[in-house]
C-alpha cells in the first residue's frame, strides 16, 4: 500500500522542518525533571526561587512592565535571558529582605530561573504576544545560566578566561557585577 495514500488531498499546513510553535514541554515537566537531580534542601530552594520569581513576575505592580520590555522584541529569547538574569537579582535580594537567615544554594538558582523562563514563555505564547518555541527557550536559558555563572561563579570565570572568554577580574576588585546581599551559597 501506498504510505502517502491516507494523507492524498489533505493540504499540508505547515513545512516539515519548520520549528513548532510554542514548546514541546510544560514548565510543571521541567520543574519535575529538574528535582529528579536535587537533593530535598535543592528542591526547597528551588522552589522558594520559583514562587518569589512567579510573585515578581506575575504580580500586579510588575507584571506589565515586565511583559510589556518582551512586547515588540525584535528577539525574545536574547532580551529574556537578560531579563531574567536582572530578575533573579531582583528575586535574590527579596528572598535576603523578606526572609533573613534564608540561604538559598547556588545549585538551586539556575535551575529555578530556567524553570521562570519556560513560565514566561508560556505566557508570551498563550497570550499571543509573540511566536516563542524551543529554540527560543534555549537562547534565553543559556544566556540567563552565562550571566549567572559569570557573575556568581568564580570557577566558571577561571575556565572562560583559561579558554579566551575573558579574564578573571583582578585580585580585591568586583566582577562583573557585585552580588546581591542574599548571594547564592557556595557558588552556582
């Protein structure tokens, strides 16, 4: 039998190596496979991240300017990688005001901001404010995770600079950006 017989006369909407639309996964799916990797104490950090970012992110003093800096982005996936990095700054330094003597470990930041980003893109996709797939997802994710590591993680800073990507900042002075009070413990 014909293998293109059942699809004859149906008119085909979109080529075949075209990217999808939206994402392939669910925020909740990578938030699930994220903790499959954590230990508890991760797992309750990331999840402290999570809920200050979602309150940052959706809430009624923030939420609009925040989604309105996407609106008419000529590239999404480059602008909220940026903004999530100034974001989880934001996050950081609440979490340190808001809860003293909380101390979130570094391991469990990334992984929270890239789950706020797959939040965010979700948004931007069902509110129709933009086309967003994985492509996008994976641009704002690794800028996001390089800026953080840049800033926060000094033996990232050591390898990029061993490989070309910069020098460490010299002895006593800041790196690229001096770290909110509530920093990440140990590093990221």
């Amino acid at each position: 039998q014909d293998p293109d017989a059942a699809t004859e006369g149906v008119e085909q909407t979109e080529e075949p190596n075209e990217p999808q639309e939206g994402l392939s996964f669910t925020t909740e799916q990578l938030v699930d496979s994220f903790k499959e990797n954590m230990d508890p104490e991760q797992v309750k950090d990331m999840g402290t991240v999570i809920d200050s970012g979602k309150e940052l992110l959706f809430g009624p003093d923030t939420h609009s300017q925040l989604m309105g800096m996407l609106e008419g982005s000529k590239n999404i996936g480059e602008d909220l990688g940026n903004g999530a990095f100034d974001a989880m700054n934001l996050v950081l330094k609440s979490i340190a005001e808001n809860k003293p003597g909380e101390e979130i470990e570094g391991k469990s930041i990334l992984p929270a901001g890239v789950a706020l980003i797959a939040m965010a893109l979700e948004f931007v996709n069902e509110s129709g404010m933009a086309p967003v797939n994985d492509d996008t997802f994976e641009e704002a994710s690794h800028i996001f995770s390089t800026r953080m590591l840049a800033t926060y993680d000094d033996q990232f800073k050591e390898r990029a600079a061993q490989y070309g990507g910069g020098s460490p900042a010299p002895e006593g002075q800041p790196a690229e950006q001096t770290p909110p009070t509530g920093a990440p413990v140990g590093g990221m």
